[in-house]
C-alpha cells in the first residue's frame, strides 16, 4: 500500500470515529444505508470485475492494439463508442479499466470516446430517460452526447497524441 492510500483510510477512519462521537444513532443509520448501497451494487460490480479479467487474460495487448490501438484509426474510435453507449458501468470502474486497456495497448482517442460514451450516452436506460424527460430530449440529449464524445477524443488526441 502506498502513503496516500494509507493516509486515506486514517481520515475515513478518523471522521467516522468523529462523526459516531457526535451523533452514534446517525452514523449507525449511515454505515446500514452504505452496507445496503454495497450490497446493491455488489453484483454489477462482480459482473463486470469478471468480464475485464477475462478480457485481459484472454486478449493479448497485440489484440487489444488492433482492434482500439491508435492504428485502429476511425473504425476503432466507433467500437470503442458503440461499446461505451451500451454498456452500463459506474465510473469507479471504467476509469481502472480504460487505465487498464490504456497499458495494453489501446489508442488514447479511443480510449477517450469510450469513457466518454459510456459516462454520457445511454442505450441501457434509454427507456427510463424517455419516460422521465420525453422522447424528443431523451435521444437529442443522448445524440448530442454521442456526438461530444468523439469531439473530446479529437481533443485527447491533439494534445496527447
């Protein structure tokens, strides 16, 4: 473990020490609605913990290269959007796994229209955007994001590439 991450854990320790001294009845009610939220996302979690691990143990960073390396060009870029669209995956995770995908080989455009994609386009949950929100802003709200998403890749890759 590293110094950061060790000093984290003492102020996450710290301040609910603080916090159970201050308001016990509170805290507890807090530690019970974090379990809870845990438990919620725990299959998801493991769902998706499974698929990048088999991901990278079976795709060599070669095959990672080819298919979202920087040579994948436009086509890459596309995949890499049409993946993030569709899938649901909570930032906590995709950001470890586009670190992840980054050192095996895949291309920072396409790396970035992925992240971006999948944080600000959703096919999954379409249906609930159009039920709150409304057709018309549901799909202009996500082919707009769609479409920003590859202008931040653009972007990514002028100034890292």
């Amino acid at each position: 473990m590293d110094v950061s991450t060790i000093i984290l854990y003492v102020v996450t320790v710290v301040l609910l020490l603080l916090s159970f001294w201050k308001d016990r009845k509170k805290t507890l009610t807090a530690l019970k609605k974090g379990r809870k939220a845990f438990e919620n996302i725990m299959p998801q979690f493991l769902v998706i913990l499974i698929f990048i691990g088999l991901m990278l143990a079976v795709l060599t960073p070669e095959q990672i290269s080819s298919v979202l390396g920087s040579q994948s060009g436009w086509l890459g870029m596309l995949l890499a959007s049409l993946i993030g669209s569709i899938t649901l995956i909570p930032g906590f995770i995709a950001f470890p796994l586009a670190s992840a995908l980054l050192k095996n080989g895949a291309g920072f455009m396409q790396i970035a229209v992925f992240v971006s994609t999948l944080m600000m386009v959703g096919i999954v949950t379409l249906p609930l955007e159009i039920k709150t929100f409304g057709r018309k802003a549901a799909v202009t709200r996500n082919l707009l994001a769609y479409v920003f998403s590859f202008g931040v890749a653009i972007v990514i890759g002028v100034v890292l590439g």
